[in-house]
C-alpha cells in the first residue's frame, strides 16, 4: 500500500481528469508585466507543475476595467490571448492542467486602482474597513456589463488553451458582496432576499456556460464561511453551494473575506481548519470539492481525502514553499518536504503592498528564472561556520551542486533562533524547517559538526577554499539601570527556553516580534488551557459561556514596553493576530516608552511607574561578525544573516539561497 494512495489517485473533474488530487489555488503573485506572463511567471509555475501538481489555478486575473489593479493578470481583450500560449504548452509537457481564475473584487478595489476613469463598484454603497472606501452601486448597466465581460474573460481563457476556467467567488469579493446582507442593501431583485441576493452570482455562471460550451469544466472558488458578523455564515454559504453545484464542475473552496478578523492562514489557524465546512458542503453535493488554508502538512491532507473531508487537497503557501511537494509524497521523500510555517511574510503581507510573492522558507521562489541550482563548474571544499536557517540553507544549495561542504556548529543542534521562535504559541510551524535543514543536510552530504567553536587560526590551516559566516546574532549589554532588590529580570530566551515560573505581574521591555510573541506567551500561561477547555466541553461541566469568558481572560497582568513603535520585525499586516490576542487578555501596549530603571517595585518610565513581579527583556542583540573580520582579508570569505546585520528571517534564507546557488 503507497503510503498516500488517496493523494495519489485520479479524479474527473467534469470532463477533464486530474492524475491526482492534489491542486496548486490561484494567488496574487504579482509576477506578470502589463498583465501578462513574463520568464518569471512561466518558470515559477513550470517549476510546480514538474514538482507534480496535477492542476495549477494561476490568477487573480482581471476581465475588465473595475474589478483588478493595473498589475493583476489580465484576459482584457483578445490581444492578451497569445502571450498566454507558450506558458500553457509549457504546463501541458510537463503533464499538468492548468486553470485561469476570473477575479472581480468589487467594492475591495480602491477608487485610485480602478482603471476605469471610475469609482469602484459595489452591490450597494457600504463601507468597507479593507479599503477604507465606499464604493458606488452598480446600476442595472454595470450588472450587465461585468456579467457580459465575465462571460468574454471565460471565452478568451478557453482560446488560449486554458484547461478550466474558475470563477472567483470567495474573500469578500463582488460575488460573495451581492451574496452576503452586509453589504448587499439593493431593494430591486438583485437583492432583499436570499434567492434575489443568489440572482447576480448565477448569472455570472451561466453567462460563463454559455460562453465556455456544456463540456468545459467550470470550477467555483467558494468561501464555506464569511467569518465577519452580520455576513453569510456556514448554513448560508451551505444553502448557496448546493445551487451552484448543478451548474459548475467542482467547488475550490476557502475561507472566509479579507476584512475578518479570524485568522485564516497564520499559525494561530490550525491545520485543516475548514475541513469540516467542506465536508459538510461534500455531503451535499455531487461533483468534486476541494478544500483549502492550512492544507500543507502530509498526513493532514491524507487523512482529508481519506476520510471523506473533501475529493482534492487546494494547496497555495504549501506549494510556494515547496514545489516538488507532491513528488517527494509520491516517491517516498516526505521527510525532504520543505514545509510552509505558515508565517505569511513574504506572500500575504507582500502582495497587500503591490510587492511580488517571497517565501521565508524558500529563497528561490519567485526567482527560478534568475538564479537556477545547477551543478558547480569547479567543486570546492567550503565551510559553513553557524547552524542556523541563513548558514544551512547556503549548505544544502552549495553541497547539491557539487561542493565539499562542512558545517560547524558551535551548539548541540540546529536551528539558531529558529528554536526560540518554534516554541512560541502559534508559531511551532517553524519547527519544520529545521527539521527540514536536518533531513536536507544529510541527504545533500554534507559533514555537521556540533560543538565547534570556530575560530581564524583553525579555519585557515584546515584547507578550506571558501568560508561562510552565519553565526547569528550576540547579546549585548543592558543599558537600563537595574537596583539592588529589584524583581527577577530575565531574557526573552530564559523565558523560552527555561520556562520559569512568573508572577501575576510581568513586564516585557522590547516589543518588536520576540517580544510581543513572549508577551502573548505568558498572557496565554494565565488562561484555560486547550485540554481543560475540551475537558470541560466534553463532559458539559461549563456553560458556553462561561468557557468563552475564561477563554478571553487570564489571571497574569501583562505590560509591554517599547522605546518606538511596536511590532518591528513583522511584515506590515502580519501582526494583528498576536495583537488582538493581547488586547483580548487585557495587556498593557506602551509603545515610545523608555524603561530607564527597574527598581525595587519594577518599572519606572519617564512618566510613570509599573509594579511588577518580574521583568522579561526583549532587546540588546547586535550582529555577530566578529569572526568575518578576522578572516575577510585572509580567505574568501562570506558573511551572512544576523552575522551581517540584524534582520527577518525571509531576508537571510534568500541571500543564503542565492549565495549556495552561486559560490
């Protein structure tokens, strides 16, 4: 028996068969010019399709002038039909479908986006917090016109030689805006009542079926639950897919709109979270469903087609991290998979801001077309000195190209400050990158050493060609005056790795990433844990609402303390999920506040003073490059990570990629 049989099987999906179940969803990625395919484009996606992805959704791609930015793919008109050609050809030598999803975002675009020398538009004039706009109301001629050209993108996709088309219909856009009460307000009959809110989504299907022919496969991306208040819940979104499944091919489906706050892709969501949505959305219907967000762990997905969940796992992050994803599961690699962390840094964050998708894990995403892993002209003996994810993925990249590579590592494991951030709550996805980089080094041979701490005089008579320092970050001195009989201090690392015991009162001085995360770390320590909580449901020994108060509360008052602003070190956009999380237990978030002494009573600001119990530092480390300056002028010698400058993770992994790709 293969181990993933039930990946591994093949599925219709109308008339089109998929040679197995795994499918890549469509994501902005930003990596089309003038809305057309470059190189990058073509390489990225041909890259998964080798990896063996039975099918790649490529999109958001715009139809019109008002439902997508400038930058989004583009099937405008028919002058875009060719340029699409030579990538499609592509996907099919590599025994991959290939769908184009048709996006209109509605009242989610800004006013200064459209393209149309117009306002955005809407079902009704509601404001939208994405956008912070109020967009126009569609009048019976836009209704026609969006429908008309919905129907036109379709017919264009089909030409270009498109496997499937897919018709956006999730997050929040123009389809779940007229679908939901929130923001559909119309009194005509295109809205009011259920079946009137459903009148413009299914005459976008079947303006699409007509265009497309009876036996082209139409797919739906479908939203299972808006997850934002006063908005369509499960049993509404349940009651629409059970009518659109008698007029498309399979539903794509997701989460819930852009504007919720519920977490849908972090690490806070947990793995397969709507999972039992697409179940229930399966047991009602009758052609394939698909489900989506948090859909990258091996035995998760598996164990989603095995037991009913759903007919095909929808990967996206999982498949930007990893492209030979589905190969490695096939072929007996798994332990080879590079694992998304779900930290949505490079993808999620970027893509808000017009940037194109990165990947912390991955620092060749979207760069395949530019720095190609070939073999070396001329194999050399290479030290890596610093066993963190910046000096092992150099490693792994260098060592599969040819080179002799030997890494030191001053300490008993891998991992560097990958290990801290691992053990924080909703953050111990990062464990599988370094259980990645453990797997990957020995596969790759390269020889690891553990406890060595290197030195020039060792590092030059060893024969070494080229050396690269990767030694992280040091700590430097406090600079706060601390009395005598003050409260414990201890550092955000003590706290981590030591797990002591704390008082009701702790403040965290520093609260950039490590520590607003230490901070919802201990807040968390004071609250219901998740065995007492499924304890106490399980057995019905606490009314639901009981068990929601102790859920948002917690018995340790928490005080962050930071000299600029908070937050630094994530994304923009990444940080409100640990954010809300202690605004819900009650922190205290000082931002431009300088601790200058822990007395005896605990913290004393300009302003004022915070009694505490104990003290958790989160600042005061610099780079460790001590060792680069010894040796720059002796050797070939590289400098990398938080050895070079203190920095994100996504930064170092991708110079690290570049340079074992290149050195």
């Amino acid at each position: 028996m293969r181990k993933y049989e039930h990946l591994a099987q093949s599925i219709r999906v109308g008339n089109m068969t998929l040679k197995n179940r795994i499918m890549m969803v469509a994501m902005h990625h930003l990596y089309t010019e003038n809305g057309l395919p470059t190189s990058r484009f073509n390489e990225y996606y041909w890259k998964r399709a080798e990896g063996g992805c039975a099918l790649v959704v490529v999109g958001a791609c715009r139809f019109d002038d008002y439902g997508a930015k400038a930058s989004t793919m583009s099937l405008r008109d028919d002058s875009c039909i060719p340029a699409y050609q030579d990538f499609i050809d592509g996907m099919h030598r590599r025994d991959c479908k290939v769908a184009v999803q048709l996006y209109h975002a509605g009242r989610y675009m800004k006013k200064g986006d459209v393209i149309a020398d117009d306002e955005a538009i809407g079902p009704s004039p509601v404001y939208t917090p994405y956008t912070k706009e109020v967009a126009r109301e569609m009048a019976r001629d836009d209704i026609d016109r969006v429908i008309r050209d919905w129907a036109a993108g379709a017919a264009r996709a089909k030409t270009a030689g498109f496997d499937a088309v897919e018709i956006s219909a999730s997050a929040g856009y123009l389809i779940t805006q007229f679908l939901s009460p929130l923001t559909n307000l119309r009194t005509d009959e295109y809205g009011g009542s259920f079946e009137n809110r459903c009148r413009f989504p299914l005459e976008v299907i079947s303006a699409v079926r007509e265009a497309v022919g009876p036996d082209y496969p139409i797919l739906l991306r479908y939203g299972t639950h808006d997850l934002v208040p006063g908005s369509n819940g499960s049993e509404e979104c349940l009651r629409f897919a059970k009518i659109a499944a008698k007029h498309v091919d399979m539903l794509d489906l997701t989460g819930g709109w852009h504007e919720s706050r519920t977490p849908q892709l972090t690490g806070e969501t947990p793995r397969g979270a709507f999972t039992y949505l697409a179940k229930a959305i399966k047991e009602a219907v009758d052609i394939p469903v698909s489900v989506a967000n948090r859909m990258g762990d091996p035995r998760t997905v598996e164990e989603a087609v095995a037991l009913g969940y759903c007919d095909i796992v929808a990967m996206g992050r999982p498949l930007v991290a990893d492209p030979e994803l589905p190969g490695k599961l096939f072929s007996g690699r798994e332990h080879l998979v590079r694992r998304c962390v779900a930290c949505n840094q490079g993808c999620l964050a970027g893509t808000f801001f017009d940037k194109p998708v990165r990947c912390l894990v991955n620092g060749l995403a979207g760069r395949e077309y530019e720095i190609p892993e070939v073999p070396a002209k001329k194999p050399k003996k290479i030290l890596i000195v610093g066993g963190g994810p910046a000096g092992c993925e150099t490693a792994i990249r260098a060592a599969r190209r040819g080179h002799h590579v030997t890494l030191w590592e001053k300490s008993d494991s891998l991992g560097g400050q990958l290990r801290l951030t691992a053990s924080l709550p909703a953050r111990s996805e990062f464990s599988g990158l370094i259980q990645y980089h453990k797997n990957a080094l020995k596969d790759a041979g390269v020889k690891v050493e553990f406890g060595r701490e290197a030195n020039a005089d060792e590092i030059l008579v060893s024969g070494f060609d080229e050396v690269v320092i990767a030694t992280g970050r040091v700590h430097k001195p406090i600079k706060i005056r601390i009395k005598e009989n003050a409260p414990p201090v201890y550092t955000a690392e003590e706290i981590i790795t030591e797990n002591p015991v704390l008082g009701k009162r702790v403040a965290v001085i520093g609260g950039s990433f490590v520590g607003l995360e230490v901070a919802r770390k201990l807040a968390m320590e004071g609250s219901i844990s998740p065995g007492q909580l499924f304890y106490l449901m399980s057995y019905k020994v606490e009314s639901p609402e009981i068990l929601e108060a102790m859920l948002n509360s917690t018995s340790r008052h928490v005080a962050v303390f930071e000299k600029g602003k908070l937050g630094a070190g994530y994304e923009p956009g990444i940080a409100w999920p640990v954010l809300g999380d202690l605004k819900r237990f009650g922190a205290e978030l000082y931002k431009n506040t300088s601790v200058f002494e822990i007395d005896e009573n605990g913290i004393v600001t300009a302003d004022f003073a915070w009694p505490c119990d104990a003290v958790v530092v989160a600042v005061g480390l610099e780079p460790g490059n001590r060792l680069y300056e010894e040796l720059k002028d002796r050797i070939p010698c590289h400098v990398l990570g938080n050895a070079k400058y203190l920095g994100r993770a996504i930064n170092a992994i991708e110079a690290a990629a570049e340079l074992g790709c290149r050195i």
